[in-house]
C-alpha cells in the first residue's frame, strides 16, 4: 500500500518565481521519535531539513503540509525552528544553524512516499530531496495460536517500612495509653476498695442498704435482687460485728450462732423472719406481699443501728 503527501507551497507566487533559482540543498532527514529498530503503527516520525550559516534577518519561508486524499498518513505537529547561534561578533549580524521540522503519523501498516522539501532563503529555492519511502510495520499477529487473555489484576507491591512506619507509631502508642488506662482504673479501684475496707462496719452496711430505697425494687420479677441485696450487707455486718461466718452459712446456721448475743429479742426475730422470708423468695419463688416489703429496709436499718449503739455503749462502760 502506498500513501502520498502532496505540497502546497507557503507563498506559491514567490516560490514560482523563484523557479529558475531552485538549487539542490541536500537530503531531508527523517527521525522516529521512538527507540525502535522498525517503524510500528502509531509511531511519530519527524521529518524536516537542516540550514546550516543563516544569517540573522535572513527571509525564510517553509511549505505548507497538507495532506489530502484517504490516506492513513496523518499531520501532527506543523513546522517548528529550532535555532543555535554558530557566530557572533560586534558590529557583525549573528549567525545561526537552524532545524526546521514537522511530525508525521500512521495509522495504518505500508509504505509511504515523502515529497522533497522546498525551503525560500534570500530568494532562493533550496530543495531538499526526500529520503527513501518510509515503512510502517503492523504487530504480527498469530490467528490460529492467538488465545484472548484476561485482564491482568492490578499489580500489589509489597509495603516497605517506611510505608508500615506510622501505622506501627499509631498502633503501639493507642496500646501504651490503653494500658495506662487500664493501671488508672486498676489503681483507682484498689483506692476505693481500700477506703471501703477502712470504714466502720456499719457505714458500710447503711451504704448499701441505702441503694435498696424505694418500691420499684418490690416488683415480682425484682424481689429477688431486693432480697439477697438486703441480706448480704447484713451478713457483711453480721461478719464483721459478731465474728460470725456468715457469709458462707445458711439462715439457720447464722441465727444458731447469734443465740445469746446483745440483739434484743424482737430485733432478732424479726431479722430471723425476714433472712427466712428471702430464702423463700430467693429459692423457693415466693412472691412477698407489699406491705412484707415495706418493713424490710427499716427493720435492717434499725437493726445495724441498734447493734451499733450497744457496742458503743459496751466499749463505753468498759472504759469506765
């Protein structure tokens, strides 16, 4: 297949006159703009003619590149001068080496025929000749081993440190403030928990019983926390007043032990009657009845407070 690149002169009138001044200047030059050893589809080709020694303010005019019919040979870049000073000397007009140049394409595989290249200089035409047709390779491709393949998945480079660096950083330093919380909080429990050992038994034991106030406690499906809420701050002060076990023994065995102790006689039954009273809603499902409830907190809190002032007042007539 071949292709041709007609020309049409820059300034037709002044190259026609110019006719019988045409000279030979040389050979055109042709560059692919690709490091290849053949010419392949696509590749960009720059085509053009070298002036050596112009004079500065020397008139230059450069043909007009057109291309015209179906051809695959396609115009990229129009005419472009790059200039070097050779010479310059004072009171002497600079001399310059000029490469004047345009880029050409194809779109298709053959062989294309370049036309020479006219150049007006000083009134003269110069005449580069053209280089040899230009080939333009298509890929080979085999039709019959050819086999379609997927596309490649992105390729994953592995991470390098200095990538993983600040997630490492950020990582390590949220653990370290994690595990200071953690000692915070640690700490700070065993202060409570040492403040709570330090008061007096009964403080203790009116703290806790204070959380049970009120009747939303009373509910059916609540009783049992109530119950064994009320009963372990009694067994604590019953512990730590009385020296008793209690808070491994059972009602019974608790009541057995208290037996000749400085509770009067209606504390101590009335406590017997309400540790009993939880055993039944705790084990056995009892529901008690509102009015069973209501006497419960004042009965444990004027019991803790009763016992109290006796041993207040036993450690008293001792000192006397």
């Amino acid at each position: 297949m071949k292709g041709k690149l007609i020309i049409t002169a820059l300034l037709l009138p002044t190259l026609a006159m110019a006719e019988g001044l045409r000279k030979e200047a040389g050979q055109a030059f042709l560059e692919p703009l690709q490091q290849r050893d053949s010419i392949l589809i696509a590749d960009q080709l720059r085509y053009g003619v070298e002036l050596k020694d112009v004079q500065d303010g020397t008139p230059l005019a450069l043909p007009e590149f057109k291309i015209e019919g179906e051809t695959p040979l396609k115009l990229v870049r129009s005419w472009q001068l790059d200039s070097v000073r050779v010479s310059h000397r004072k009171e002497i007009p600079a001399r310059y080496d000029i490469r004047a140049s345009l880029v050409l394409t194809a779109f298709m595989g053959g062989t294309y025929e370049l036309p020479d290249i006219p150049v007006l200089l000083s009134g003269d035409t110069l005449v580069f000749k053209a280089v040899e047709p230009v080939v333009v390779t298509e890929l080979p491709v085999d039709m019959e081993s050819f086999q379609p393949h997927d596309i490649k998945p992105q390729v994953k480079f592995p991470y390098t440190l200095k990538e993983l660096f600040p997630w490492i950083y950020g990582i390590s330093l949220g653990l370290m403030m994690i595990a200071a919380l953690v000692l915070w909080l640690l700490y700070r429990e065993k202060k409570v928990k040492e403040e709570v050992s330090h008061e007096p038994a009964h403080i203790r034991a009116l703290r806790k019983l204070d959380q049970y106030r009120g009747d939303k406690f009373w509910k059916p499906e609540q009783q049992k926390g109530f119950y064994s809420g009320v009963t372990d701050a009694l067994r604590e002060y019953i512990a730590a007043r009385y020296g008793v076990g209690a808070m491994e023994m059972t009602t019974a065995e608790i009541f057995d032990d208290l037996k000749g102790s400085d509770i009067p006689p209606e504390l101590y039954q009335e406590m017997k009657a309400l540790f009993e009273r939880a055993d039944f809603v705790k084990f056995a499902k009892y529901t008690a009845s509102d009015e069973d409830n209501a006497k419960v907190l004042p009965g444990a809190v004027r019991f803790v407070t009763a016992t109290y002032e006796q041993e207040i007042a036993g450690q008293a007539g001792n000192d006397e």
